[in-house]
C-alpha cells in the first residue's frame, strides 16, 4: 500500500474550479449513498470518497478550506433536505454549520496528502472531524456521519468492535486505499496496487464476520414486547395542535391490538412501547389523558411506555416565568398507574429549547412555536418494564453514541427508540434515523425497538438488519418476541475510546510524517 506522499503542486484558478467540479460531484455522490436514496446500498461512499479526497491534492490550506466548504455545503444540503420543512434559512444555516467543520478538515488535508501515511491519516482526520461536529457547539449535530450511510453494508459490523467512529475510519479508509490502488495503476506500478486492494478486502471481510459474530449474546430469555403507532391527524408543524386526538389514536390502537390478542391472532405483550409524544397532555397534571392511559393499560393487561409531556416540577409556570417542561418516557402500570420516568438528556435546540430567546424572538416570528423550553434530564435512559431490563433514547438521542452507550452499560437488555417525525413525513428524515438506529443497534448488540407517532416504527436485530417496520403515516402494531441480552460488544466496553484514540493516532502519524521528508519533489503518489 503507498504510505508515500501525494502529488503536491501549486493549483492554478482553472484546475481549482475543476478541483471544485470535481469534489462537488464526489459530495453529491457521498450524500446519496446514504437514505433515503442509499445509492448502490450505501458502497457508492467508497469511491466517493476517493474522488472527494483526491479533489483536495496540492491545494493551499485556503484552497483546502474553500473546497471543504463548498463540498461540505453541497453533502449537506442533499442530506438535510428535510429540514426544508422548517425554512430555507434553518436548512442553509444548518447546513453552513455543519459545512464549516468539512472546511477545517479541508484546510488540513492538502497537507496530510503531502506526506507519508496520507492512506491513513485522512480517515483518522475524519473520524475526528466528525467527533468535533458531534460535540460543538450546543451538544453537536452528529447526523451525516460515514457511518450513518453504512446500515446495509458490510462494513456497519465495525460498530460492534468500536461503534459508529469506527465504521466511519473503515468507510473512509477503504476511500483512500481505492484511490491509492488508482494511483499506482495510473503510475504504472500495478505490484503496488496489491496491498491497498487486499486491504479493501479485509475490510469488508473483516466488517461481515463482526456483523455475524454474537457480541452481544448469547441471549438470554425472550420476552413478547410490542409496539404500538398510533398515527396523527394531519401533517406538518401544527399536528400538536391536535395532541389529544394523538393520544386517542394510541389508545385506540392499543384496544385494537388487545382484541387480537383476545382472539389469539398475537401474543400476549408483557409491555407495550407508545412513541414519542403520544401524550403531549401532561398526564401526571391531567386526570382525563391519565384515565385515557389507563383505559389501554387496562385494555392490554401490561404496563406502557408512554411518550410524554410533562410539566417540570423543578421550574413550573409562575406570573412572570412560562417555566419549562420535560420530555419523558414513563413507565405506565395497569395497576399502580405512573411509575419509573427517564427524562430526554438531549433537547433539540431551537427544536425543543431556544438558545438566545430573547434576541432571536424578536426577529423570528417561527420561533413563537416554542413558547417554553424543553429542560433536559440528567439520568441514564434505563427503565425496567415489566420484567424487561430496558436502554431508552428520545428521538435524535439515537445519534449520540455516549447516550446508547450509558443505557446499555447501565443494564439496558434492549434499546428502545421512541420518536416523533411527523413534522417529516415523506422528506427522507425519518428513514436516515432508522439507519442511524440500525448501526447503533450494531454497536450495542442489543434489539432495537423503534416506536414512532407516524412512522417508521421498526424491529431491528442485533445484526442491524430490520425484521418488521411501518409504512408513514398510519396506524399499525405488533408483538414480537425479543430476545433479551446482557452481554457488552466491545464497542461498549471502551467507552468511547474510538474517537480519542484516533486523535491521539493522528497527531502521532503526523508528527513521524514530518520526521521524514515530503516526497512530493519525487512525484510519487
């Protein structure tokens, strides 16, 4: 495999907006790999990786972060389309954002290919690009990773040896060993194109026997758990308006599915997982959606996870203050009524709580849709439902590694999602957080149980492969047996060492780069 240094010349205007050509067709390419287009099931991020990164060879550090900037705008604009439904202006400010950390990069990776260990070194740049982005600022913006394209791909079965980080190292090195494979035939030297080909093998050979390994087994018993999507009255910001009808539906749905347990067409659940705002009626301070719960818990003979909206108890509503709510998972009972609640760690900014209120306010008139902040929890998503060991995230807290990571470390046998996408019906945003899902179910080795108001809700192994899931935007359920599982993949057991370690690794790779010489005045690739 060529560790040597790239090509390093000075870039003349005309071949820069070639470059530019060039790195946006790459970006375009690399945002379709992922769903809900999943362009060649996710591969085609491999060479559109390699295009990407030769896009960058002997550019300035100003050219680097130009070009990292206008692809980066370009991967995210496709990605996030979604986010149209908020406003142009969240869609190009999102994306900018997200945008600015693919130009840092940019800025470094002229100089990277420049030196020995480039094959290497770049992945391990991304990885920690990545990691910045998921971090900063507000808690970070994980969507978009490398990983995220990779549900049904060989190579998601790195998550399980050290998570989501290092899926994206082997999707990345896999791009530069393709494009260092290229250079050596170009260069007519096929001998070298051997060891950086063999390693693409290993990769994807190395990524399928993870997937198939049982990290996280053997299994232990199999409890009947189900999921109930109730559906909502309509489409778009103002389906909340409509809250009580959502909580109608759930209950509803769930009389439905107890009379086919009745009659023997499913299983008897031990619990029953409601998504995500199926009560934004606070049912701890309202007796009527409280007695509606207990009507399905009744109905189905088993407690329910619900999704609720409750008011803080540490900051309620005063004179002068709207006060702050909470966005919980609780734990309903058939018999003793409310009990255990985990409360979202993550809120969504300028989604469920709004940074700087009383400036952007002003200006902002879309921002009236959040009245009160969202206040987040400060305990480990595990729950115990009935006799199930439970891991639980809100919505997007499934992009965040540390978050699932606390949740099975603290005893979570199964990860439950509950989420709410009706805001995103039908713009691709609710199939990307499925994969999210599916290669984070990878990472735990644990079943993944996605419950969702609207769609998709979903059954996903421990392999990441779904076993069941919804169409949007109507009402359905199941009973399915999950296998409950103790056992902690090493992805689990490092706790996020990942991310570290491949910092560490660059700075070395960097600095024993630099003890030897650039080999760019040789030309070698």
């Amino acid at each position: 495999m060529p560790v040597t240094a790239a090509t390093s010349t000075r870039v003349e205007a005309p071949v820069f907006v070639a470059r530019l050509a060039v790195g946006g067709v790459a970006a375009g390419l690399l945002a379709l790999a992922f769903p809900p287009f999943d362009l060649l099931a996710g591969w085609a991020a491999v060479p559109a990786l390699a295009a990407l990164v030769w896009a960058f060879r002997g550019l300035s550090r100003g050219g680097g972060a130009l070009l990292g900037l206008t692809v980066g705008m370009v991967f995210f604009l496709i990605l996030l389309g979604w986010m149209r439904v908020l406003g142009p202006d969240a869609w190009v400010l999102l994306s900018l954002l997200c945008a600015s950390f693919w130009a840092g990069a940019g800025a470094l990776l002229p100089g990277l290919l420049s030196r020995r260990w480039w094959v290497v070194t770049v992945p391990l740049l991304w990885v920690v690009m990545e990691a910045l982005r998921g971090r900063i600022p507000f808690g970070g913006f994980p969507w978009g990773r490398l990983a995220f394209g990779q549900a049904d791909t060989a190579l998601v079965g790195w998550a399980a040896l050290g998570g989501p980080a290092l899926v994206t190292f082997a999707v990345a090195l896999a791009g530069t060993a393709l494009l260092a494979t290229a250079d050596a035939v170009r260069s007519g030297r096929p001998r070298g194109a051997v060891l950086p080909a063999v390693l693409i093998v290993a990769l994807v050979a190395g990524g399928a026997v993870s997937r198939a390994a049982d990290w996280g087994g053997p299994d232990g018993t199999s409890e009947q758990l189900a999921i109930v999507q109730g559906n909502v009255p309509r489409l778009g910001l103002d389906f909340n308006a409509q809250r009580r009808a959502v909580l109608d539906n759930h209950v509803r749905a769930t009389q439905e599915l107890a009379l086919e347990v009745a009659a023997g067409q499913q299983s008897q659940p031990v619990a029953v997982i409601w998504p995500e705002n199926s009560s934004d009626i606070d049912p701890l301070r309202n007796a009527d959606a409280g007695q509606q719960i207990d009507v399905a818990a009744d109905a189905i003979g088993a407690p329910i996870l619900v999704g609720g909206v409750v008011v803080n108890p540490a900051d309620p509503p005063r004179d002068d203050h709207p006060g702050t709510i909470l966005n919980v998972s609780l734990v309903w009972d058939p018999v003793t009524g409310p009990g255990e609640t985990y409360v979202k760690r993550h809120p969504v900014p300028f989604g469920e709580y709004l940074p700087f209120r009383d400036i952007l306010s002003r200006f902002i008139t879309r921002f009236d849709r959040i009245p009160r902040d969202f206040a987040g929890g400060d305990e480990v998503g595990f729950l115990t439902i009935g006799p199930v060991p439970t891991g639980i995230v809100i919505c997007f807290e499934i992009a965040y590694d540390d978050l699932v990571r606390d949740a099975v470390r603290a005893g979570g046998q199964v990860v439950v999602v509950q989420t709410n996408n009706a805001t995103y019906g039908g713009t691709g945003q609710p199939e990307q957080q499925l994969a999210i899902t599916r290669v984070q179910a990878v990472a735990s080795g644990r079943t993944a149980l996605v419950a969702a108001t609207s769609g998709i809700s979903a059954v996903i192994g421990p392999d990441g492969r779904t076993t069941w899931q919804t169409e949007e935007f109507t009402s359905d359920s199941t009973v399915t047996a999950v296998p409950l599982r103790a056992g902690l993949t090493p992805a689990m057991r490092i706790d996020g060492l990942s991310e570290l370690l491949a910092l560490l690794a660059l700075i070395g790779l960097v600095l024993a780069g630099r003890r030897g010489s650039p080999r760019a005045d040789r030309g070698e690739p």
